[in-house]
C-alpha cells in the first residue's frame, strides 16, 4: 500500500514538472495536472495541499535525490578531495543533460518569478546541494590538497555558470558553438563531455596544489 501511495505521488510529480517546465506557474494549474495525471483534485491536494505546495515539492524531490548521490560521493573513503569534486561535477552535468526541461524552469522562475516567497523557498531549496559541493571542496582545503585561499564560492558558480548559459541562452550558445545546442545528438555526443573536460581543468588547475596532483 505504501508502495502504491509513493508511485502514486511520483507519478503526480512527474507530470507536474513537464506542466510547470511548459507553462511556467502561473501558466498551469492543479486541474490541468490532475487531468493529465488522470488523478482527481481530492488525492492531488491530499497529497500537496496546494498549486504552491505541488510546485515545491517538484523542486524538493529533485533536490533530495541529487543531495543522497553527492552524499554517497562524499562519504566514499576511498576517493581523495579531487576526485571526489570529479565525480560530483560529473553527476551534476549528467542530470542537467537528463533533464534540461527542469533546469529551465529552475531558472526561469528563480530569474523571473513574480512571487518572492515561492522564489525565497527554491532558493533554499537550491542551496542544499550547493552546500554538498562546498563541503567537499573544504575538505580539499583543510587536508591540505587545495589551496588555502581557494575562492569557493567562485568556484562552484563558474559549475553553474557555465550550465546555465549553455542551457538559459540557447540561441546565443549556438552561435558561439556553431552547433545547435537543443539538438539532442549534439548534446549528448559532443556537448556534456566538452563541458565535463572543461570544467574538470578549470577546477583541478585552480583548487588542486601542484604536488598532489594526479592525472584523473
């Protein structure tokens, strides 16, 4: 029964992150959602309550499952402090090419959103696995593998940069690429790996001190 009732919900889940992904929030509604979920209004609110909790927890469940993947990473004793923020760099950019749709409306309704409390609740939302790359990148610093100074925070916005331009401008991305970075092939091929070599070398060349470096 218990298993139902999460299938259930992450059914629900699931088609309310292509709703909001398509129309924005306020563009969808509970009633579009429940309809194509093929579920009634009375189990969408029994389970979420409201639009604004519906859109949420779409936000929570990501996050949650991404935060248990980097936590596995983090806890893996046999990996150093590099390879460790390979991996987590690795697994991020593999759930961005996964689900572009998603990182859009991420964008999209913390860019442009016009209610703030809902914008203030993503944000925190979103700092939760951001907090998973910081960790790792002081642990780097305090066992002495990454430069002491090292700018952290910079760090993990050149990771969140770099994906959001490629994805949030993608007309502009495709002029410098000359490539159409919406075409699924071109991603998958081409892109995600040039993106993960790049920013592996920005980060290695920037946070690893030359003598503990080691090829990856």
């Amino acid at each position: 029964m218990e298993k139902e009732k999460t299938d259930k919900k992450d059914h629900i889940l699931d088609i309310a992150e292509k709703v909001f992904s398509d129309l924005g929030y306020d563009g969808a509604s509970t009633r579009l959602i429940s309809g194509e979920a093929n579920v009634n209004m009375a189990m969408l609110n029994y389970y979420f309550g409201s639009k604004e909790g519906l859109f949420i927890a779409v936000f929570e469940r990501k996050t949650n499952d991404f935060k248990a993947l980097l936590q596995n990473i983090l806890e893996d004793e046999s990996l150093n402090s590099w390879q460790k923020l390979e991996q987590c760099t690795d697994k991020y950019l593999d759930r961005v090419f996964e689900n572009r749709c998603f990182h859009k409306l991420v964008n999209r309704e913390v860019s442009l959103s016009n209610h703030p409390e809902i914008n203030a609740k993503i944000s925190d939302i979103l700092m939760v696995n951001i907090r998973e790359f910081k960790k790792v990148m002081q642990e780097g610093i305090d066992d002495g593998s990454f430069f002491k100074d090292a700018d952290i925070d910079l760090s993990i916005i050149t990771i969140f940069g770099t994906k959001n331009f490629i994805i949030n401008m993608p007309k502009v991305a495709s002029q410098m690429l000359e490539n159409d970075v919406q075409q699924e092939d071109f991603l998958q091929a081409t892109m995600k790996p040039r993106m993960k070599t790049y920013l592996k070398r920005i980060l290695k060349s920037y946070l690893v001190i030359e003598h503990d470096r080691t090829d990856s």
